[in-house]
C-alpha cells in the first residue's frame, strides 16, 4: 500500500487514540477510500454519462472534487495552489488522491490546537474556520462520490460489490 496510486485502496490503520485531528484524518481517510473505488476503472462512457441535461458528468464530477482538494489542501497544508483545469481525469483522480493524503497525515501530525488556526480563505478577504471545511468541502465531496457510485451504475460500470466500507477494504 506505498505506491501513491494505490494508497486509499484501503483505509490506513486507524490512530491510537481518539482526538478531533485523529477524527478529522480518518474523515479524509474515509473520503479518499471512497472516492479511489468510486473512480477506480471509470471507462470512457462512464466518465462522459451525466443523467440529465442539469446534472454533471461523472468527468466534471471528479474535477469537481479535486478542486475541493485543492480547497481543503490549502487550508490545511497553508498553501494557495490554484487547481490546473486542463488535466485528464486520471490524474485528477491522482491528484485528489495525493491531496486526501498530504491533508489526513498534516493533520494527523496536528494537535487538537492547530484546528483552531486551519481556515478556509477566500479571495474577498474572507475566511471560515475549520468547522466550515467538514460541512463544506468534505461532506460534499463524500456527496459527490456517492453521485459517481450512481451513475456509474447508470452507465453499466457498477461500483465493485467486494468493496466493504464500513471495514474500509475489499472483502476476502
């Protein structure tokens, strides 16, 4: 599980202890898990099915999320990457991916004080804190996964039936 590609394949080992930056880890952890087997052997036709002429595509869906990444990446690793829009699919899902790990081990390696100073910053000046970014961008990302899960199934790809996500790994 070292190769970047394959890291949320599973769900990491879960901390020793329950404190809010372990919590707000394994949500990452959770999310990234999620959105690996959500994306994970997404054909062309999968990637381009939207289900009606308001929704996105599953593609815009991934780009979506990623620039979500970059949002909580820049809030938690205090950075101001701006996301790169003309990027393929797969390396957007490779990029989440790296993105969902860099944020869940810095917060892991965070104490519970640290949270406090973890924002949201917009453009205008203004910023959210941190509780913002679990209602915000990473229960709409977990959304979003869902929505891929969907319409993948629409599309004639359905997600793998041998994922377990309540035990974060693939049944035996």
């Amino acid at each position: 599980m070292t190769d970047e590609t394959q890291y949320y394949s599973e769900i990491p080992a879960p901390p020793e202890s329950y404190t809010a930056v372990n919590v707000a880890a394994r949500m990452v952890d959770g999310l990234g898990f999620r959105f690996y087997w959500a994306t994970d052997g997404l054909r062309t036709e999968d990637l381009d099915f939207k289900p009606g002429n308001d929704a996105r595509t599953v593609s815009e869906t991934i780009s979506h999320i990623f620039e979500m990444s970059v949002l909580i990446a820049n809030s938690i690793l205090k950075e101001s990457q701006s996301p790169p829009t003309d990027l393929p699919p797969d390396q957007k899902r490779h990029l989440t991916l790296v993105n969902l790990r860099k944020i869940s081990n810095t917060l892991r390696n965070s104490s519970d004080k640290d949270l406090e100073g973890y924002v949201i910053k917009f453009g205008n000046g203004k910023e959210l804190p941190f509780w913002n970014l679990i209602n915000g961008p990473i229960a709409d990302a977990l959304w979003h996964c869902g929505q891929i899960v969907s319409f993948r199934r629409s599309s004639g790809n359905p997600f793998n039936s041998n994922v377990s996500v309540l035990n974060g790994r693939l049944r035996e």
